[in-house]
C-alpha cells in the first residue's frame, strides 16, 4: 500500500484506457446531460461539435474510475476536499482510445493531523493515438502516512 511518503513532486502514473461507445454516451446523457450533441447524431453534426461527443461529465467519470483503478485502490487515499480546476479541451468521440495519466504536482503533510497529507495530482486524459489531451484536472488528495 502507497503512503503519503511514497509521493514525491513529478512523478508520474500511467493508469490505463478506456473507450465509450455511443450508445453509452448516449445512455449517459440521456441520464444526467441530455443536450442534443450528447444524445441524437443528427443534430450532433449540425452543432459546433460536428459529431457526437461525450457529456463532459461522464469523460470526468472516465478519468475518476480509471484513477482508481489505476493507482487509487493501491494507496492509503483518505478522500479529497474537492478539485481545483477541472477543463474539458477536446471533445471526446465513440470510441476512441483515452489514457489517463496522474502526475504529483505537489506534496503537503497535514499540520493539523498527522496521520496523513495532501498529495496534489494533475490528472489527464489524452486520446491515446494522438496524445491530445483531451480532458484535465487538479486535485488534491489526502494519502494516509501508515502510522
């Protein structure tokens, strides 16, 4: 198991890929963010996107589940106090590759509890066969320090 110690500023994690198809951006935003861009390809295509395109809501949830999976459920994560920034750049497309990469900006032990800090990520997702990034986040979490 990670602890805050095992962090340091640039480190860098690969955490895997995910892609979605259409008819679970549709599904999805049929859901939560039933704009026509989300949920009809027709009108997908007349919009300034030019095609459908994931809510930027589930891309958000791509990158949380693929976080997990890919570095999260190995550490003493305690939660976060919430994000700083978050930026959706590019849309993204049925079925394309995404890749998400979780780099330390920052480290902070607590002042007030030391049984743990705060580990800053910038967390990408970049269409795996171009390497844009399509979606960003920053976000502090608190990492347990084992004692």
């Amino acid at each position: 198991m990670l602890t805050f110690a095992d962090f340091q500023p640039g480190q860098s994690f690969a955490l895997g890929r995910r892609s979605l198809s259409a008819a679970e951006i549709k599904a999805f935003a049929a859901d939560y963010d039933p704009q026509p861009f989300h949920t009809d390809e027709t009108a997908a295509a007349a919009s300034a996107f030019e095609g459908l395109c994931a809510s930027g809501w589930q891309t958000a949830g791509v990158f949380m589940r693929l976080f997990v999976d890919g570095l999260l459920h190995r550490t003493a994560s305690m939660g976060s106090p919430g994000v700083d920034a978050l930026r959706w750049l590019a849309p993204v497309r049925p079925d394309q590759d995404l890749e998400g990469r979780a780099t330390v900006e920052a480290v902070k032990p607590s002042r007030s509890r030391p049984d743990r800090g705060f580990v800053t990520f910038r967390c990408e997702l970049l269409d795996a066969a171009t390497g844009t990034v399509v979606f960003t986040m920053t976000a502090p979490l608190m990492i347990g320090t084992g004692g």
